[in-house]
C-alpha cells in the first residue's frame, strides 16, 4: 500500500538525453512502504468503495500538454530524480503499491485532485500527465492508467496505484504486487526517444523555478517558514512549491511516530523539505539516526 508524491512531487541533475532504439529496462525506482493485508491507521479503501470497481473503464490514452512544474527535477531523500520531459518508451518491471482515502480529494503533483476510484497512478519519473500499460506478472491482468502524480519513493516500489487500478490488477488486498510497466504513447512514433533517464544520484546544475509566488494549485497545508539559524535535517529538494507541499503531505503519518513535523522554507531558488532546526549539529544529527533507523529514510544535515 501506499505512503505517497508522491510528490507526491518533487532537485539537481540534468535531463539525459534519450537515444533511440527499442525500450530499455530501467531498475525500479524507491517508493511507499506497503504492509501487506493491512493499512496504515488514516489510510485504507474508504468507508463507502463502489461495488462496480472491475468495471470502471481503462484511461484512455489521448495527447496532452506536459505539466511544466511538475516535471521539474527533483530530490527526494537524498536521491535525484529527473523526469522526463517528453513522452518516450518506457518499461520496468518491480512491486507496486496502492495510495487511498488519505489522499482521495487531495491535490496531486499535477494540481488534479485525487480520486482513489479512478485510473490513476504515480511514478517518479514519466512525465506527467502521462498513460501507461500496468500489468500484474501473477494473474496477466493488465490496466491502463493517467500518471498524474509522483512517487512512490520507498521500498523499492515502481509506482503507486490508485485503489480502483490496483483492485482491478488483484493487489489492493495484499496491498502490493510485482507488475509490468510499460508507457504509452498516444499515436506513438518511431522518433519517440526511448525509456525516461534515470534518477541522477551525483550533484548537478539545479532548474530553478520560475519567479513569483507559490502556485496556485498547491494547498495552504504547509506554509514556507523562513530561515532563523540552527540546524536541519534535509528530506527533499524541489522547484515546485505545489511538489514539496504534496510530499509532505504523502509522507506526513510516517513522521508522527518519530515525533517529528516536516517544514518547507525556500532557499537558493528551491523549496526544501525538512526537518527541525536544531540547536547543534549533533541535535540534527541524532534526528538524521532515528528517522533512519526508524523509516530507512536517508537524509542530508544543513545550515538553516
């Protein structure tokens, strides 16, 4: 099951470029932690689930413009991702998760809201929005999502489901399975590049966002604090307000048993994700230790 980000979406590296050929596996991207047969405490299938989900259509592919913020590279614990920013071919096989009532209504890293009965999905890095061929390696039973969102960034997990796409694959009850993913392309060309780069891990040139004030689609949840010194520990990077705020938000009920609140504060032209300050150094550094050891959540320690 899910934890999110996704965004929820989420920043350094630059965009590679994709040589043509045919599709080239891409090794699976981190992602939500996903208990099997249960749920987290604020998070499950919801009260009142459609009796009709096996019948609610496939998305159907059609062209669309790309999300220019949303698309933007980003960084979460401590790991680059750099979307791609142009449809290609793209397949991967790993363990899908699900995300559900605790973010149905929700504003995804599109600025869409989320409808856990609907075909939807999140992944780190094709482009969004975007459609893509999900198939369960257990049953062949395969589904067609809209990829609107970001994540999952934990456990290994490729890509995050809605509730109605994973029930219809037959992995909303053990809360996660190993599935194929394969983009598509509306019209699909040969000239289409081939898969979507992978995540940078090394530093690198940093995409600034555009001036002005927070996107309007991002929520009031979690406002941008300014910097009074101490220290921090850092969990993500982005260029997209609208993006750290939704990935707090995925990732927000991990926090509450190391009793811990993640903040977000703009610094050198990006909007940070973290945690604290702290008086010293070591403070931050005990709290980096705990959420590592209590989530396997990698972190970096910086100035506020």
């Amino acid at each position: 099951m899910p934890a999110p980000f996704r965004l929820l979406l989420p920043v350094v590296a630059v965009l590679a470029a994709g040589c043509a050929g045919a599709p080239q596996q891409e090794p699976p991207q981190a992602a939500r932690p996903a208990p099997a047969a249960k749920y987290y405490k604020d998070d499950g299938p919801g009260d009142s689930v459609p009796a009709n989900l096996d019948a609610i259509p496939d998305a159907i592919p059609r062209a669309e413009p790309l999300h220019r913020a949303a698309n933007r590279p980003y960084t979460v614990f401590g790991r680059d991702y750099v979307p791609a920013t142009s449809l290609r071919q793209y397949r991967e096989r790993g363990i899908a998760s699900w995300y559900g009532r605790k973010f149905h209504g929700e504003r995804t890293s599109t600025g869409e809201i989320y409808d856990m009965y609907a075909m939807t999905a999140a992944h780190p890095t094709l482009p969004l929005p975007s459609y893509a061929r999900v198939t369960s390696v257990a049953t062949g039973r395969s589904v067609v999502v809209r990829v609107n969102d970001r994540g999952p960034f934990l456990h290994d997990r490729v890509i995050d489901l809605s509730y109605a796409a994973a029930t219809k694959l037959g992995i909303a009850q053990p809360g996660s399975g190993e599935v194929d993913v394969e983009a598509i392309v509306p019209g699909g060309s040969a000239r289409v590049a081939a898969t979507a780069p992978l995540p940078k891990v090394a530093s690198a040139p940093v995409a600034a966002p555009a001036p002005g004030t927070p996107p309007a689609e991002a929520s009031a949840a979690v406002p941008v604090t300014s910097a009074d010194g101490g220290f921090v520990v850092q969990l993500g990077a982005f260029a997209s307000y609208a993006n750290a705020q939704n990935f707090v938000a995925h990732l927000a009920n991990q926090f509450v048993p190391v009793g811990v609140e993640p903040k977000v504060r703009q610094a050198g032209g990006l909007f940070r994700v973290f945690v604290g300050p702290y008086p010293t150094r070591d403070d931050a550094r005990r709290t980096a230790d705990r959420l590592r050891d209590a989530l396997g959540l990698p972190s970096t320690i910086g100035v506020h």
